[in-house]
C-alpha cells in the first residue's frame, strides 16, 4: 500500500501570481465581455446582505452551539477523509492487475508491415523467368516499384539467420524495363540499420544524385525514413543488378537483378531461344553479417570471412546433420530447378551478386555455352565449356537442350566456389563450396516424356509443381574438365568482341598508377589501400554534397584552376579520402598493379571501362602495348589492336600480383566510386572516387530530398555500416 509520512498545508500563493499573463488577458478578456453594471452588482451585494441578515444575531449560546455543530462536521469529515484515502490506497494496490487501468496500449501494428512479416520469404522460382511476351518496342514508359526493406529471419538453404529482405522476399524482386524507360523506386525503410540501393552497372547519366552510395553520392535511409530513386536508363541493354551499398548488407538479402531490353538484342544470339532467366548466384554465410564485418575489420585479422555455402536464386539445401550447433529446417527447402523443352535454344543470364567468391558454372554433358554478353555489352557469340565470374559480373549464354535422345532427362548446373582464392580452402562449419540447380528436360505436345510446363516454352511464367518430398534429382555427373584453380576474368584465356564496334580513344588526356594492396597498420589492422590511401566515407557529409557546396560557396579548395585533373587534396583527406578531379570531359588511363596475392575485382561507378590489358607480375610499360609514354597514341599507328575494339565493362578483374590497364572517357558529370568489389576489401578501404566534369557541376544543387536524408544523427546513419578505426585505438599500439 502506499505510504504517507505526513500531510502538509500549503496556502496557496495569490491567485495573480499563480496565473499566467495570458490567463489574466483570457479572463480580463471574459469579464469584459460578461460585465456586470452598476446597478447588478449593487443588486447582488444587497441579496448577499439579506440572507446574512435572515441568520439573526450571534449570543454566546448560538457559538457554543455552532462550535460543537462545526466539531462534529469536523469528526464527520475527518471520517470521510480516513475512509476515502484507505479506498484510494486500495485502489494504488490493484492498479497493476487492472485491465481497464493498465499503461496505454502500443500503438497498432502496421497492417502492410505485418503482412510483410507473414508472406513466404522464399521467391517463387518463376518469377526469374523473363516474360517471353514482353514489348521491346513499348514506347518509353514509367516503371514504378514500392519496396518496403524489412529485418525478417530466414533459412534459403536450411539454416535460419537474420536477414534484410524486400517487401518481405528473397532474393528482391526482378525489375524488367526497356531502354529509354523512366525507373521509379519509392523505398521504406523498415529494418533496424540504416541502408541505400545501388544500380549495378547502370550509368546514371545525369542522375548521379541516383546511384545509391552512402557518404559518396547521398547519406544513408535512415531506419523509419524513405526515398525515392527517379532515373531513366538511356544507351543501355542486358543485365544488370542492385544490392544494397551499406556495409556488408548485401549479405544479408538486399539483392536482386534488373534487366534492361532493347529492340535489337535477340540479334546478338545467332540461336533464337525459346526462353529466358536469371541465375543468381551468391556466396553465403551462416553468422549475421554485420557481426563478420566487425569481425574482418578487428586488430590482428588479416583473412576475409569465408562463406559457408551458395546459393542459386536464393536456393540451396543443405544436410541439417552437418550443422548441429545452429537452427537448421530443410522441411521446406528446395533445390533450385527450372524446366526447360528439349530440342531448344535457352538464354541463361547469370549474376554474381555475392560478396566475396568467384563462381565457375557449367552444365553436365552441355559443353556448349555460346556467350554473348559480358556485363552489359553485347559480344559476338563465342563457344565456351564454363562460365567463370567474380563478385559483381554478369554473362549471358544461350545453349541447346539437345541431348533428348540420351539416358537422363535431368541434368545437374553446377555452381562451384573456386577455393583456391580463399585463404583455407576448407569452408568453415562443414560448408559446401558447390550449389547446384536442377535442369529438367521436358519433351514437345505428343513425343513422350515429362509433359512440359508453360515455363518450359515460349510462354509467360509459371512455377514448379515440384514438392519437397517428390523432387527427382539428377544423376548426371560432371562432365567439366578444366577446374578453374586461380580468379582470373575469362578475357585472360579468351578475346570478345564487341558488336556494334566501339573503339576506345587513341589518345589519353591523363593517366593515374595505382599501387594496390591490403596492408597491416596502426592498431594492427589490415585495411585496403591506393597508393597510400584508405577509403572512408563520410556518411553525415557525402562528397558530392560537399562539392557543390563548395563549389556554391567559392572555396578555393574545391576547383583544380588551371589544371584538367588533379588530386583534390585540399578540399579532401587524400589518407582516407582520394579524389580524382577532371575539370572537362577527358580520356582517363587507369593502371592498377597489385602487390599482393589475392585478386580484386574493381568496379567503376557512372561509366563503362574499355580494358586495354591485363596480366602477371608487373606493368610492362604502355611501350608493349604499341602506346606512347602516358597513353599519348599509338606507337605505330598502323597497328590499332589495342584500341580498335577491346571489351567494354564495369568489372574487371586485377589478378593477383598482376595488372590491369584501363581507359574510360570521362563524360559523365559527378562523383564516382572506383572500388574493389570483394565487400571485405571494399570495407576495408579498397577505393577511391572520380569527379568528372568538375566545370559543370558548378551551377549543381543538392535535391530537397537528398538533403533531407542528412538530417539523421551520425549514429542513426551509421548504422549497419563499417565501424571507425579509432574504436580500435591503441590496441597492441607499441
């Protein structure tokens, strides 16, 4: 019950002092407006009068009577008093188990929230076929899509992690638009970290506002907060992806593939295919992944995370028994599958959207991979056995199902890790480094066999009637005999060719070397480096943010007068913050030499890289490569080789101590990151950004909505993200 040490009597203070000015004006205002006259108040003064008067006159015998009358109010009202305050106590008593007297109620669940929670978060299978009636004619359009980002347990391949999904699914949805189309994304935020969506490869041409970087081009979505991404996808064809660009989160389930069609590109396939799809493929691990990422980044750590497993389309199974320390269910898990009609031609657009491993992927007994697409760019069909790609590339081929007359109707596509570039080759907790996809042959109307499935044809999607308990898996067996043992890209064993033609410029305007390596430092942490740079974005202030600003304001700092590129040390932090400038639109040389062992794909943000040469041990001079010093021409210029038509792309491989010769032209107005790829390196600083067209972006403005994302608390936007390195400070500092 409660307590009550003592009752005090405080008079209270005058009641013009306990009232506020605007009190006193409120009822100086409502007595004005309710006035008394003279004559009223006099009237009630007299009535007051009256009725003391009726009471008679006070003789000691009416006191000694009104004084015991007053005692025994007095005895009365104390009784009253003692019983209502055991009441009132009683009542304190049993408040908590009161219904109706309980706290306030939360606030109602979101309903759409709420239905993201409880929608199946495994994507149907079908929704990765391309729509084989789709209009490549249409006239540009708007293509709007509503994503809600969610944190959502989920077990792709048995074993349940916590997870960052799209509306709820896994892998995202498929975004399919045509060239020329307007993109809209309205994106909710509704997950505990802070995030943002990057356009994989697409270039953004005039929307660098658009792309996605947190610190680079934008500030983090804060969690409860949305934006819109609005861009239009100009000069561009094939396949694409998005994924988130905080922290590690890719890793967690924020991908998904975008495919881009143009009226001419079933020209690229001298084979009509009857159908078309994506195969994503993805490393995965087990443990959340922003506790890896703490992990990698931590004092004395100097070997990236290695998956436990893959995934193809968000699928795989694994053996539970294997896994006996971590809550695993394969009940409802599949292995991916998809029908395809025997004695056709099918396009297979594959993805690596992981973070960390290289794939190799080919078919049993299909030995015939006709390539004809590398990240975007259309190349003449070439015949390959395997399909080999690093984090971040994509390669579309066509093949035949043309082995119906043979014993197996289901054959194995198989998905391989290449250990050899892990650091142990040995996946940790019983991983398996190979996923696999069933192929299923299905036979024509009438000529016997599996009966086919609208998927299996020229017709729109459909899903697998297949169930856990009645899967039928091959029993083809691998037919690949050249294991892929080192992470080199397939232009190292192979020329493409691009068609239509483009030849790269001559002449390069400016050429930059970069030394690359992943070293030890302060607080022995190994971090990624450029030269003697180790990237880390600011993620309350981004770049681009900056630069216009400072360039509004006339800072100095932030122009390279009188020079066309430059090295934007004043404005910026060249130790954690290396900034290319070119004031006009350039032709840029980029030679990266690694010297380390470990291979880093890099990608450019914004514009698509010609690959001049790569190769082993160290850059052998522009001099072998038929240029002049710098990049400047060509030494003999009869022989154009090197520059005639090279392969066009945005991720290209630098091969483990070796090098790599890039040239882009340097048209396209922002800020663009230049990073390595792997997640890991990229956290640990693998980067570097471009400003192109500095000239132009003088008249820039930051949008309303960009703006407003900043106004979250650097710890609110920080997080999911890499942490600093001064939480490391003085760890084993000697």
């Amino acid at each position: 019950m409660a307590r009550y040490d003592s009752v005090r009597s405080v008079s209270p203070e005058p009641t013009e002092q306990r009232l506020s000015e605007d009190q006193r004006n409120s009822l100086e205002k409502d007595s004005s407006d309710g006035n008394m006259n003279a004559e009223q108040s006099e009237g009630l003064l007299s009535a007051e009068t009256r009725d003391f008067e009726k009471l008679g006159p006070l003789t000691p015998a009416v006191v000694e009577e009104e004084g015991k009358g007053r005692r025994r109010k007095w005895i009365i009202a104390a009784a009253v008093f003692l019983t209502a305050l055991m009441a009132f106590d009683a009542w304190l008593f049993f408040i908590p188990h009161s219904k109706t007297q309980q706290s306030p109620p939360p606030a109602p669940a979101d309903p759409h929230l709420d239905a993201l929670m409880r929608v199946p978060f495994r994507r149907p299978e079908e929704e990765y076929i391309l729509d084989s009636k789709w209009d490549y004619s249409a006239p540009p359009q708007v293509r709007m899509y509503n994503w809600t980002i969610v944190d959502k347990d989920g077990n792709p391949d048995g074993v349940y992690k916590p997870m960052m999904m799209i509306n709820g699914q896994f892998p995202g949805p498929m975004m399919e638009v045509n060239e020329g189309d307007t993109v809209i994304v309205n994106v909710k935020n509704s997950a505990k970290n802070a995030t943002g969506i990057h356009w994989h490869g697409l270039l953004q041409n005039g929307t660098n506002f658009m792309d996605g970087v947190g610190g680079v081009t934008q500030c983090p979505i804060a969690p409860g907060g949305s934006f819109q991404y609005n861009f239009t996808v100009a000069g561009q064809q094939g396949t694409y992806y998005y994924h988130a660009h905080q922290g590690v989160q890719m890793l967690s389930g924020l991908v998904g593939p975008l495919v881009i069609h143009n009226v001419n590109e079933s020209k690229t396939s001298t084979d009509p295919y009857s159908t078309d799809r994506v195969i994503l493929l993805q490393d995965w691990y087990h443990d959340p992944a922003e506790g890896l990422l703490r992990d990698s980044l931590s004092p004395g750590n100097e070997n990236s995370p290695i998956p436990n497993g893959a995934l193809i389309n968000g699928m795989n199974k694994v053996d539970c028994a294997q896994h006996p320390n971590r809550t695993c269910d394969t009940s409802q898990t599949l292995l991916p599958s998809m029908d395809m009609m025997a004695g056709a031609y099918h396009r297979l657009r594959f993805i690596n959207a992981g973070g960390f491993a290289w794939f190799q992927v080919a078919i049993d007994d299909h030995l015939r991979l006709l390539v004809h697409e590398v990240d975007g760019t259309p190349v003449k069909q070439f015949q390959e056995a395997d399909i080999t790609l690093s984090p971040g590339q994509r390669y579309s081929v066509t093949f035949a199902t043309d082995q119906a007359g043979f014993d197996f109707t289901e054959y194995w596509l198989r998905a391989r890790m290449i250990e050899g570039c892990f650091a142990d080759p040995k996946l940790p907790d019983n991983g398996v480094s190979e996923a696999k996809m069933i192929m299923r042959y299905v036979m024509p109307a009438g000529m016997g066999g599996p009966e086919p499935s609208p998927a299996a044809g020229n017709s729109t999607r459909s899903n697998s009637t297949a169930t856990v308990s009645s899967q039928a898996l091959p029993t083809s067996t691998n037919s690949l005999v050249d294991y892929a043992m080192q992470c080199k890209d397939m232009t190292a064993r192979n020329k493409y060719t691009p068609v239509p033609a483009l030849p790269a410029p001559a002449i390069a305007d400016h050429s930059w070397y970069f030394r690359v390596n992943m070293a030890i430092g302060d607080w022995r942490l190994e971090r990624g480096f450029m030269n003697q740079s180790s990237f880390r974005s600011d993620l309350k202030q981004p770049t681009l943010h900056r630069l216009i600003d400072g360039l509004a304001s006339g800072n100095d700092s932030f122009s390279v007068a009188g020079k066309d590129a430059a090295i934007m040390d004043a404005a910026f932090h060249p130790d954690h913050e290396l900034v290319l400038s070119h004031d006009r639109i350039e032709t840029v040389d980029i030679i990266l030499q690694n010297v380390d062992e470990g291979n880093h794909p890099f990608h450019l943000h914004g514009m698509p890289l010609w690959v001049l040469g790569q190769g082993h041990g160290y850059f052998p001079g522009y001099e072998a490569l038929n240029l002049k010093p710098g990049g400047k021409g060509l030494l003999d210029p009869a022989n154009n080789t090197v520059v005639a038509n090279p392969l066009r792309r945005d991720t290209v491989t630098l091969e483990g101590f070796g090098w790599t010769l890039l040239r882009f032209v340097a048209d396209n107005p922002g800020v663009w990151l230049f990073h390595c790829h792997m997640v890991w390196h990229a956290e640990a600083g693998m980067g570097l950004q471009v400003v192109t067209r500095l000239r132009d972006l003088r008249g820039w403005t930051v949008p309303d909505a960009n703006r407003k994302l900043c106004e979250a608390s650097p710890e609110v936007l920080s997080s999911g993200a890499a942490p600093p390195d001064e939480i490391f400070a003085g760890f084993h500092d000697e």
